[in-house]
C-alpha cells in the first residue's frame, strides 16, 4: 500500500503524558505545526493500561498541561488522605487529557492526532507510521525536529507479565484484576515492593482484608516521601519550604552518606516502612503518615530477594524460598514502572529526546523543554538549561538527582524569560508554593531567603558527597 505523504514542524511519537505537556507549551510559545502519533486508543500513555484504583503520586495542582488546571484545587477527606491536596484518578487523568487534546489541541488546526498507529522510521530521516488498525501508512517530512515522547517506557503489571514462572495450579494476577476479586481468599501475597506493591496491600487493607493475612514480597526497601511535605499552596508553605530547608541543611552537614539519610530521616524528609531496615531502594514513591501506619500493621514481610518461581506450595527466591497455598492470589506488582536510561542528551540534532530535567517531575520536564525550544537556538545552549536528572533507583540517586537538579535550577534563573515563565507554570512546583505571596508577608519571604542560602551551600557541598558514591 502507498505511504499517505504528511509534513509538518514537529513529529511528537507519543501521546503520554509528556507528550501532551510538550505540545501544550509549544502550541503557546510558537505558531509550529505538530503531528501526534501514539499506539494508545487515546492520549494519556500509560494511564491508559493502569490499575483501576491508581491515583497520581502527587497533587493533581501540578500535573497535566501548563494551560490547563486539573481537578477542582480543594483536598481530600478520604481516611488515608489526612486532608491534603486531592490526587486525580487514573480514569480523572484520562479525562483531562482527552479534553485537552478535543478542546484545546485539535481546534487549534495546528495538531494533527493519530491515535492506533505506531512509528516505525529511524528517529533519523525516515519518518514513518502506520495504523494498528487499518493498516494505511504515512510518511512524514519533518520540517523542524522529532519528539521521542517514548523514553519512559512505563511498565505497568496490565502490560508486563511477571519475570518469574507461574506453575499451573498457581492463581497470580496483575494488580489491575484485583477488583474483580469476587470471593475471599485465605491468604494474599503481595509482589513488589514499590508504588504498586504500596497501592495493592493498602487496597487490601481498605477493603478490610486482616493484615495477618498478607503476605508482603519486598526485594528492596524504599526510602518514602511524606506527601504531606509537597503540598502546593501557602497553607502548607512553612511545611513544604522548610522541608527543602532541612533537606539542603542535611546535605551540607553530612560528613558521610549513612549519616545523610539518617539526618533526612530525622527531618522527616524521608520515611522507611520498617525503621530496623536499611532502604535500598529510593524511586520518589509518596505516601502519608497513615497509610505508612497501615502498611506497618503487615508483619509478614518477605525480604529474600526477588521472586524466581511460584509453585502450588511455594515460593521459590534468590535468597530461599516460603511456604504458599493454591487457595492463595498472588497479586504481581513487579513491574519496574519507569526504566532506568542511558545518559542522553535532550536536545541531539534533529530529535528532542523528552527526558526528565527536573526531579521525578516529567511533565514540568516536558514542557520547560518545549520553552527552551522555543525561544532559544544554540543546541549547547539549550542542553546546559535541560541536563537530563536520573531516574532514581537506588538511595543514592537522591544525591545524584539534586547535583543535577541544583544546576538546572541555576540556570534557569539566569535566564529572563525562562526565569519569568517558571513564575508562571503551573506545573513548576515552587511556583505553585509561592504563588500569591505578599511584601508584606515578611516571616515566609525570610523562609525564602533561607532556603535560597541553604541551596547555596547544598550546591557546595554535593560534589563531595558524589565523590563518596562508589
Ligand atoms: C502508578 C503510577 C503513578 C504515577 N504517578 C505520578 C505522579 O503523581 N506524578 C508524576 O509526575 N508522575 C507519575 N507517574 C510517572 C508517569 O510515568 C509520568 O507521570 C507520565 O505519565 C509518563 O508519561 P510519558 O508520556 O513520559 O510516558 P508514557 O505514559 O509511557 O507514554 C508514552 C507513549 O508512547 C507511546 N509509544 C511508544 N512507542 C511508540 C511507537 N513506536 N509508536 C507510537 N507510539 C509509541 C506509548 O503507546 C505511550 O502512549 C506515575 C507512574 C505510575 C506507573
């Protein structure tokens, strides 16, 4: 069949998340023409194959698209919520994004949209993609660059079978079949220890399975953050800057690693699930007070590494294996979320690789790139304001992540018009603490200026703390 020929400024391959961050601020900043393509049915990527009692991570204040809020801005009063600032639902996320694309992105005339198709080209001169469904094939002539909006490689269990063999007789589902639980089980046991474990056995325990009855696989501890430690809004603003602060003063007081999570710890920046357990992992999960206090009602914490195979009776680890039961549901929560990448340059030639340039905060990511496409034209230029920021994984990424944070953050500063949209982002966080502050509210402007000092320091003293990463 003849390739349907397209042109257009900009290919974006993906419809995420950050995909759809980009776009909007491109759309804002420039008159360009923007071809969408996605493999999804609808925008919004991963959330598409999500669990159906995922929720964001984060207040629903500072995700989505710049140009657009999303939720109602009021918190929540659930009993695990502690009243803090609403977190959207998958199914809410899905919804915004959609009416971002129908409302704002396609009457624009300046995006084309194709859901169901898949880019198959070279990401270098051969631009092409056709549809899952109909199978017509298009080429593209891209007159300015590509977009990689595929680098998060998001690995939900709905998209990813576990890595482990299941023996027959074995009942082992994806967290996403939890809810079609239609008669009680004897015993449940948890695999994963991250924000899907997390999310599985506080389901559980909502839905008033006894504690004594789970069964928790963790291969690695995580370090946690307090959700109620990154709230938007000046009614948490003492909390959310002087946590920053404590963070910033752990780092410059630190005279060893171990000695740094331990004064994070005490601040309360970061919180473990067993505080006997030394964390080995670190991947920005977020939980409150409560729902720490609920997971620590588990006792039956399994901690021989990760699982190999699961037979009718057992469990068979790196480290050992444990007894199981055929009547038992095996909820696989293994999946590795976000991928760790190789060191990439954001912007490399003719592609902007749409990678995070700030810490674990995607969107804000996606579109601040857009920003610097934009209004800037030197490519060594634009890569010193968007180095890219690791994926955490382990512990010490949380060091690795503000070296490369602080220096973004510096720049951007130096940078007028950067400086001025940041101010205005609804996706920056800081933006959405400050925001509506008074000259006269002189106790919160001093905070500012100590948490700017602070930051000063910090930025002095992580190259020595990344030297003593092995
Ligand atoms: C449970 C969960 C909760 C989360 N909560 C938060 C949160 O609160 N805050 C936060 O900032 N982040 C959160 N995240 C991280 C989340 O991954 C990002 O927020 C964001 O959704 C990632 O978007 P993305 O566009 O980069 O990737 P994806 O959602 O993975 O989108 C990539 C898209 O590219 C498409 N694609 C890939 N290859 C091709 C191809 N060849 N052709 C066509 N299309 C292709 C895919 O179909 C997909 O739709 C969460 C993640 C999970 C799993």
């Amino acid at each position: 069949m003849d390739a349907t020929p397209i042109a257009t400024d900009y290919l974006v391959i993906g419809a995420g998340a950050a995909a759809m961050a980009f776009v909007d601020t491109l759309l804002n900043e420039t008159n360009a023409s923007i071809v969408m393509v996605d493999r999804h049915a609808q925008p919004g990527g991963h959330w598409n194959d999500a669990y159906p009692f995922v929720r964001l991570h984060q207040p629903s204040a500072c995700y989505g698209v710049n140009s657009r809020e999303l939720g109602s801005g009021k918190k929540d009063q659930t009993e695990l919520s502690e009243g803090l600032y609403e977190l959207a639902s998958g199914a809410q996320v899905l919804s915004y994004f959609e009416q971002v694309m129908n409302q704002q992105f396609l009457p624009s005339g300046r995006v084309r949209y194709f859901p169901m198709c898949n880019y198959s080209g070279d990401r270098v001169g051969d631009h092409r993609f056709s549809s899952l469904v109909s199978g017509e094939n298009y080429q593209v002539q891209v007159r300015k660059k590509l977009v990689d909006a595929t680098h998060a490689q998001t690995a939900v269990p709905s998209t990813h079978p576990p890595q482990y063999r299941v023996e027959p007789g074995v009942q082992c589902v994806p967290l996403n079949d939890l809810p079609k639980t239609r008669h009680p089980h004897p015993g449940y046991v948890v695999v994963g220890s991250g924000k899907t474990g997390i999310d599985a056995c506080l389901w559980l325990l909502q839905n008033g399975v006894a504690p004594a009855t789970i069964c928790w696989i963790m291969p690695n501890d995580p370090w946690l953050i307090d959700r109620a430690n990154v709230q938007p809004g000046q009614d948490s603003f003492e909390r959310t800057i002087g946590g920053l602060t404590a963070q910033f003063e752990a780092i410059v007081a630190a005279d060893s690693i171990p000695d740094l999570f331990a004064k994070l710890e005490a601040a309360g920046q970061l919180l473990r699930i067993d505080e006997s357990v030394e964390p080995t992992a670190y991947r920005c999960a977020t939980v409150t007070q409560t729902e720490l206090r609920e997971l620590r009602r588990i006792d039956n914490i399994v901690r021989l590494g990760r699982v190999r195979a699961i037979e009718p009776t057992r469990i068979v680890l790196e480290q050992g294996s444990i007894a199981t039961d055929p009547s038992a549901l095996h909820i696989d929560c293994s999946a590795s979320a976000i991928p760790i990448l190789p060191a990439m340059k954001v912007f490399d030639g003719g592609t902007i690789n749409l990678l995070m340039v700030s810490s674990c905060q995607p969107v804000f990511s996606a579109a601040l790139i857009a920003y610097v496409e934009s209004h800037l034209a030197d490519q060594t230029e634009m890569n010193a304001f968007c180095m890219m920021v690791p994926v955490p994984r382990v512990p010490t990424d949380w060091i690795r992540i503000w070296a490369a944070n602080l220096g973004n953050q510096q720049r951007w500063g130096q940078h007028e018009g950067l400086a001025r949209w940041l101010k205005q982002s609804r996706l920056y966080f800081l933006t959405t603490v400050v925001s509506g502050l008074l000259e006269t509210d002189t106790e919160k402007l001093e905070q500012l200026r100590r948490l700017s000092a602070s930051r000063e320091r910090a930025r002095a003293s992580l190259p020595q703390l990344l030297a003593a990463i092995a």
